[in-house]
DNA sequence: CTAATAGTGTCTATTAGACAGTATGTT
DNA sequence: AACATACTGTCTAATAGACACTATTAG
C-alpha cells in the first residue's frame, strides 16, 4: 500500500469504484386523516386514518400500488431528496417528515441493487392547496394485529387493498419485532412493510408526543381530536380521560362549532401554535 | 419510451446505470458497562456507560478515533453487514443490534458519496472471549447536555476526546433534534452525531424497554443495576422507587454477593432469562 | 320530546416520590 | 464500633380508570 504524507495527496488519488456502488431511493409515508361517512344528520363524521398511495404505470410493478418516492440525486441528502418528491409530486411543503427506516433486502427491487430509506411525513388533508395527481389517491387505513400477525386492509372506494405480515421477534428485551410479507398482491417492492412500520411507529409516538396536531387542521373540536386517537390506537377512550390527558396541549378559542344535531362544541387550536 | 408486455422484458433490457450510484457502509456504535475506581475497601466499583471506538491508521482522518464499521457488499443486507463487521473485528456474536439512523450528508466521507447506516449495538464486555484488536479501545462516556448543546467528553485513561454538538429543535411537536457539531476534533467523519443520537435513543428506551440487560452479565445486584440506570440516565434514582420499576423484571436466585465491607447483597437475573 | 354529542364531578385504584428506618457484612 | 451498602415500611402526591351525571342543540 502506498504512503501518503497528508490527506489531500490522498484523496488525490483515490478511486471511489474500489467499493460495490448501488442506488439509493427513499419512499415517503405520507399518514392524513379522512372524514368518513355521515350515517344520520346527528351523528359525527366517521373518522379515517388514511396513506397516499401512487399507481405505478411502468415496469416494474407495473399497475400495483406504490408509495410516493425517487432516487436520491449524488449531491443530496435523503431528507432533501423526500421534499423535493414531497413537493414536485403532491405540492406539499413544510410538513412533519421523520426518518423511519432503512430497507437493504438485495432482492427489494428486481431491476438491480436498490436500498431504500424510508420517510413518514404527516399532514392535514385540507390543507393541500393543489389536487393529488390522478395517479395518486388516499386509502383509508383498517389495522387487526394481534401477536402474531397483522392485517392491513387498505380501501380508496374504489380498490381494496389487502396483506398480512408475520411478526417475529427480533429481540425480546427491546420487544422489536420484525415483519416478514406472507400476503401480499398489489403493493409494489417491500412497502407492505414500511407502512407496518410506519403504523406501528405512529401509533407508538401518539401516546408520548403531540405528533397527531400535525394532522389536525387549526381549529377542531376535542371530539374530533379524540376521534383520530381512537382511529390511530385501534381502541375507544374514555372522555374524562382523554380531556384530561389533552388538556395542557390545547387551548380554548372563542369559536363553536354548531348545526350537529346535538350541543355545541368548543374548537380547541394546539397550544403554542404559533 | 419503450412499450414492455411484461416485467421480465423489461428487466431484461435495464441499464442499472440509469441513476447516480453511491457507496454504502454502516458504522456500529457499541455500548456497554465498565467498572471503574473502588475509592476504597468498602465502596462499590463505579460503573461507567462505554462506548467502543477504533484508531484510524489509514487515510482519511488518519489517527483520528471513529466507529467500527465498513462497506455494505453488493449482495447483503445492511444488518448483515453490521453482524460481520462485529464478528470479524471483534468476535461480537449474538447481540443486541438495532439500526439507528441514515446519515446521508453529501460532505461526510471526503473521498467520495458515502452513505451510512448507524447500529446501535448493546454488549457485557465481560463475556467477549477474545481481546478486541489493539486498534479499539474502550472509552468511558460523560454527557453535559442543557437545552441548547451536548457536551461529551470520552475517555479511555490515556486519551480524552471532547466535541460539542448543538441542538436544533427539528420539530416541536415531537419534539425532534437535530445535532450540529460545533466542537470536534479527534473523531472521524460525523461519529460525533451517531454518537449523540445513540445516547439520546439508549436514554429513551431504558425507559421503557428491558434492553438493559443486553449490558448486564447474567447475575448482578440491584444495587449494580441501579448504577447502570443511573449512569446512563445521568440522575441518581431512590432506591424504593427503583425497586418497584425493576421488580417484575427480575427474580432472585440463590447467589449472594459477599465481601464487600458491608452488607451482602442478593444477586438477580433478568426474568425468563432462557 | 328525542337522539346524539359535549362537557364535568367524583370515587377509586394504581403508580411515583420522598424519607426514615432496620439489617448485616468487613475491617 | 464504624462505615457503607442492602433492603423495607409507610406516608403523601399525582395520575389513570370508571361511571354517572348535566348541558345543549337540530329536527
């Protein structure tokens, strides 16, 4: 091996294809919340927990079901790289964006080699100024899990998507689990597992952060608010309870929201926010 | 654009060249427990929280301290590369092994675009069979950390390595950091971020999870358990309070931990614990 | 009036924090 | 005996769960 005396008559000389090269892409979770069906004038609106999907017109994967994504450009960060998508694809800027995980199966993409790092962004629906290309669409989200598999049913009106993934236990002090796919037909490449993974993180951090007024529109109801915790955790939650737990991450406006057939409700914004 | 009938056509004729290639490695943060000074006959050893770093003897940042770690080959998984790595540089098996993050800045290798994904790696030091290499060494890790900076300063007895980092509130409602450093001047690439991440998300999950254990030999006293949740956390905790957090993780054996100029102690083992 | 949601009061059970006290080894 | 840690008891404060109750609107 050659001596160098400095790092720059190193570096002059170095030849980056010494190591395997491959391409990196990232896919983006992008997690809203859906208003449902009104089943009478009393009633509230059912509330969706729902994912942006894209349909795939080229090879390969050809008509399946894809999260947003792209390569990462040589000069990019991967974060940069999931806004540029963010905003080229659906107009979004300026929203919540976290790092979820990393996927390096060899096999993940059948063209070549392909790691990919996966984004969850959240937003507000409404607030999306521009319409969703027509190759987009949201599917409501339809989660049954117990401790040994998890059933995803995805639903846009239109298509209905299923699979089912395995859970195995990676490592029991930490309870990590991992997923492996055993149903699966109209999602492209592995992200059937990044939107398990994302589900599960959102669900995590809902209980110990304020991540959920990310997908809330300014002014809402604490009903409402509540609606889109028991969509997202998968269970009920008692009102006292929730107020009570809410309670120093909201504050009172002087707006109501009236005409539901039942009494008034107060509209909350997130305290703080701005 | 070509018209393919199906996926196997188009494959057949794709060029992998299509899109800028990069490298990929991943950089293994290894934590663990050391005992330190015993004042005198009757005190307990200190314990100290550790971290595994490697002298660098080659370009670039030639004799700086960084990570173990190393290139990600063609056709392997990230995780299998990191459980490589481990086993071939320091005969590390069967451990805990989480991925921490994706650092994806265009500036961190001056060589070239390199990727890396980050494992946190959780060990006994006391059950490695083999010395690790004269390269590694094991440093001691002290955090300052306040709202706007971490300090952390690492020593291994004969060298001590500072760098200081700056938090940026990436968001406020997950309350997210970022790190930027502002201090660095003995470790290599960006360790000084993996470093700090792999504290803060050890710091969190000892919370929450039994990942611990990953760091505690099979038999120990509350007592030293106590000091590796203290240690880590960076608070001292009450003993009543600490007891019933850790109770139903842990069962009484028959051992007694005697000599120690003071009461014996009984020694516990991590529940269902093979 | 009725159905439906909004919002509050309160009792109980569980968990967390604090401190004081007792126990028992080595030198 | 003295020191240092091991271990427990108990009081209090805070938090979570459960249920019942009152309030208010559109139709």
């Amino acid at each position: 091996m050659k001596e160098y005396k400095s790092e720059e008559e190193f570096l002059k000389d170095y030849n980056p294809n010494e190591f395997d090269r491959l391409s990196l892409t990232t896919d983006i979770l992008i997690f809203s919340v859906s208003d449902g069906l009104q089943e009478n004038y009393r009633k509230l609106n059912e509330k969706h927990f729902s994912v942006l999907l894209v349909k795939r017109d080229t090879y390969p994967f050809k008509d399946k079901w894809c999260l947003p994504g792209g390569f990462i450009r040589i000069d990019e960060e991967i974060e940069d790289a999931a806004k540029r998508i963010l905003e080229d694809e659906a107009n979004i800027k300026n929203i919540y964006l976290e790092q979820l995980y990393t996927y390096s199966n060899p096999n993940r993409d059948p063209r070549m080699r392909v790691i990919s790092t996966s984004y969850m962004a959240l937003i507000d629906k409404n607030k999306l100024t521009n319409s969703i290309s027509k190759k987009a669409s949201w599917f409501n989200i339809f989660v049954l899990e117990d401790k040994e598999e998890i059933n995803v049913t995805l639903d846009n009106g239109n298509e209905t998507i299923k699979f089912k993934l395995k859970k195995i236990l990676s490592s029991r002090t930490a309870e990590n689990y991992k997923y492996e796919i055993i149903e699966n037909d109209k999602l492209a490449f592995d992200h059937a597992l990044v939107i398990a993974t994302g589900i599960s993180r959102l669900k995590n951090k809902i209980e110990y952060t304020d991540i959920v007024f990310n997908m809330m529109p300014k002014y809402f109801t604490l009903g409402e608010l509540q609606q889109v915790y028991e969509v997202i955790l998968g269970k009920k939650l008692l009102d006292p309870a929730f107020r009570r737990i809410i309670a120093n991450k909201v504050e009172k406006t002087e707006k109501m929201k009236t005409g539901g057939g039942h009494r008034p409700s107060v509209l909350f914004r997130y305290k703080n926010n701005d």
